[in-house]
C-alpha cells in the first residue's frame, strides 16, 4: 500500500508539473504581450497577491497551486482586458488569444483522449488532401 499511495503521488506530480509549467509559460507570455513589466502590478490583474504569482513563475513552479486558482486568474484576466486595451477590436483579439492559452493549460492538464486526436487528425489530412478548408 505504501508504494501504491507513493506511485500515485510521483504520477500526480508530474501531470502537476506539467500543467503548471504550461501554465506559467502562458502567463508570463500574457504579461509581456500585455507590456506591464511590474509582477505587482500584473498580480492585481491576475486577482492574485505577488507571492502567488512569484510561485506561479518560480523554476519549478510551486504544487501548492491549484488548478482553480489559475483558472480564477484567467477568468480576472478576461475581465481586466476591458480595463488594459483600448478598442473593441483590441480587446476581442486578446481575448481570443486568452481563451487559447486557456485551453493549452487544460489540454496538459487533462490530455485528449489518444483516440480522439488520432480522429481529428485523420479528419484534417483527408479535408486538405480533398482541398477542403479545415472546420
């Protein structure tokens, strides 16, 4: 039982590791995009204090954060778009890009099924081989 409960833990970790690593590359790309250079300032628009997102950017990034508190700062992050860029246009495309990079941290945190990828794939080879536009 004990080397069950610890091989349950080292596979968590990873699939931790690798969802959080996704995601503090996603974050750390928002705030450039965005040009705010003070981690205090971007914090706040994360709905965060600066040693939550100093764990966020740590090498490797703390496993005390949990998958709905990044979650929460990009649904802070979806609203502070309003507040951060200056025309409609500007804010739709952000929040495309925000909605993309939402979805790269849940797909590494909850990988497709492999069956399901292989599908599409074969969906989108047989749609360009026929000179059809990808759905």
């Amino acid at each position: 039982p004990i080397f069950v409960c610890l091989m349950n833990r080292i596979s968590v970790k990873v699939k931790a590791d690798s969802w959080l690593t996704t995601a503090a590359k996603e974050i750390r790309r928002i705030q450039t995009r965005w040009g705010i250079p003070s981690q205090r300032k971007f914090a706040v628009l994360l709905g965060v204090n600066g040693r939550t997102l100093a764990k966020l950017y740590a090498d490797p990034p703390d496993e005390s954060l949990t998958y709905g508190s990044v979650q929460q700062m990009f649904s802070n992050l979806m609203i502070s778009v309003w507040t951060e860029f200056n025309t409609t246009e500007d804010v739709n495309q952000e929040l495309k890009l925000l909605n993309q990079a939402l979805a790269n941290v849940m797909r590494a945190a909850f990988p497709p099924r492999k069956e399901l990828v292989k599908k599409a794939l074969q969906e989108m080879e047989h749609q360009q081989g026929n000179g059809l536009p990808i759905k």
